[in-house]
C-alpha cells in the first residue's frame, strides 16, 4: 500500500526522503511543466491524472493507502482534485504546505493582491523598474507593460519574441542575498512582484528589497480546502502517524 507524493516542491523532496528511510513504498507525482525537474528519492511517476476522475481511478488502481498533497500553495486545480478524488475514494489526505510570508515591517512599500490580475495595476503605483518573479503562469495578466521595460525571471523559458520590450533570465533558485541585491542594484529596480510562495528559498529577494528600498507587491495565496493542513514534513509525519 503506496504512499502518494503529489510534488513539485522542495517539502515534497524532503517527505520522499523521510518516508523512504522508513522503508514506506512512496511514489511522487509530478506534473511534468520543468523539462530538468530536481527529482526525489524514491518512484516517480509524471504528467496529470486526468481531472478528479482519472486521480481517483488511479488511487484505487495503485494500491495509494494515503495522500500528501505536498504541491506549491499556488497549484489550486490539483490540490482540489486531490480534495475530491481522495473524498470520493476514501483515501486519507494530508495537504503539506509551507507557511507564507507576512507583511514585513522593514519594507518600503508593501502592497498584497487577491490575485496575480490586480498585480499589474499594483505594481504601476509602486515603480517604474518591475522585478517580476510570479512566475510563467499569469505573465499574460501584465500585457497593460507589454512595452515597458521590466526584468522577469522564469524557470522554463518564454515564448521567443512575446515580450520584445523585457529583459528576460532563465534560470533556477535558489538565491542567496549578495546574488539578489546585485541583480536588484544592476538593473535600478524599484518595485518587486512576488507571489506568497513562502519558505526560505527564496526569500533573500524579499531582504535585498527592504534593504534597497524597493517596494512590493504580493499576491496572495489561493484558498485550501483539505480538512487536515500542515505547514511542516515533520507535522505531515506525524498526521501519517509515523512520527
Ligand atoms: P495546477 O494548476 O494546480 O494543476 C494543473 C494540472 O496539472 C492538474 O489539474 C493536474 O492535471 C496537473 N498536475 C499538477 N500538479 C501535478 C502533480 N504533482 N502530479 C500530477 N499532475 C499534476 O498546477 P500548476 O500550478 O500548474 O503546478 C504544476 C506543478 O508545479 C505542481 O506539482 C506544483 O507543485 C509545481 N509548482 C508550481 C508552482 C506554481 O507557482 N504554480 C511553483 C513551483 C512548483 P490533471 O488534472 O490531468 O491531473
């Protein structure tokens, strides 16, 4: 009886490793959108389920005995399938999830939207000199600067040619602060777009932004639905009962 992994996550690396030292057979799913993903100990497998039915029918047809939905805080469509496949299944689920960031006292300005449509609009007010890091999903929301300048920084790269106006770097965290305080002081930037991803990783932007005076736009994380959250591996183990 197998324990599903939903990834894609650095908590979710950490709890394969956790449960595979325990001996405890564990598969890892992973949606297969980074081309070189950075893989857990442990079975894999990659790609989607096919909607609420298709995890369903794969939960029964895997042997799954628990799910820990370990996935990013902004991958909402999975995290509700899995609230409804392992309903309708009768399979236990445990929703790992980092805590987010809070408003941080030192910044200069710090501005939270319900989502990533009212960023744009946000980050107008605050500067001139975009830093966006909200990821490749939602870059379509910022097409009112479509011929502005901006920096964006994305995992997997754009479209050749969408955003001929933005400089555009390609690559992978984590950041440590003298890498994020240079990049921030190179390119004048004056107002950072983050989503309330959380964790430590890649929070060093966050300390170069207040350190440097430059404003912040959050978006906010969407809501959870899974009765049994946890925000740790250590708390995930112990929901498993085996802490
Ligand atoms: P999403 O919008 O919630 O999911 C879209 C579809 O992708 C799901 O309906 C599912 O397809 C498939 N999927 C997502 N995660 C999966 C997984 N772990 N295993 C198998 N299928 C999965 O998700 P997303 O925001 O595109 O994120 C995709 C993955 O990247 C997640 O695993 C997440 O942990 C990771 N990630 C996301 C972000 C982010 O900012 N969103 C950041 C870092 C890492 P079916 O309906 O066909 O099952």
């Amino acid at each position: 009886m197998t324990i599903l992994i939903l990834g894609g996550t650095r908590e979710a690396r950490d709890l394969a490793a956790q449960l595979t030292e325990r001996g405890l057979p564990v598969v890892t799913s992973l949606a297969g959108r980074v081309s070189n993903p950075a893989l857990p100990v442990g079975e894999v497998r990659v790609g989607g389920f096919g909607g609420v039915d298709g995890l369903a029918a794969h939960l029964a047809e895997a042997g799954v005995r628990a799910v820990v939905d370990a996935t990013h805080p902004f991958a909402a469509t999975i995290s509700q399938n899995a609230v409804a496949a392992c309903e309708q299944d009768g399979v236990p689920l445990v929703r790992l999830v980092r805590p987010g960031w809070e408003t941080r006292p030192d910044a200069r300005d710090w501005v939270w939207v319900d989502d990533i449509s009212q960023a744009c609009a946000a980050m107008e007010l605050l500067g001139e000199r975009p830093f966006l890091t909200s990821g490749r999903q939602g870059l379509d929301h910022f097409a009112a600067w479509r011929d502005r300048w901006a920096l964006v920084r994305v995992v997997e790269p754009l479209e050749p040619g969408a955003w001929p106006a933005w400089t555009v770097l390609t690559t992978r965290g984590p950041f440590d602060l003298d890498h994020e305080m240079a990049l921030l002081r190179d390119h004048d930037i004056d107002v950072l777009v983050t989503k309330n991803s959380g964790g430590a990783l890649t929070e060093p932007k966050l300390d170069a932004a207040a350190r440097l005076g430059v404003g912040v736009v959050m978006v906010r994380r969407p809501a959870e639905s899974a009765e049994v959250q946890v925000d740790s591996v250590a708390e995930a183990l112990r929901a498993l009962e085996l802490a």
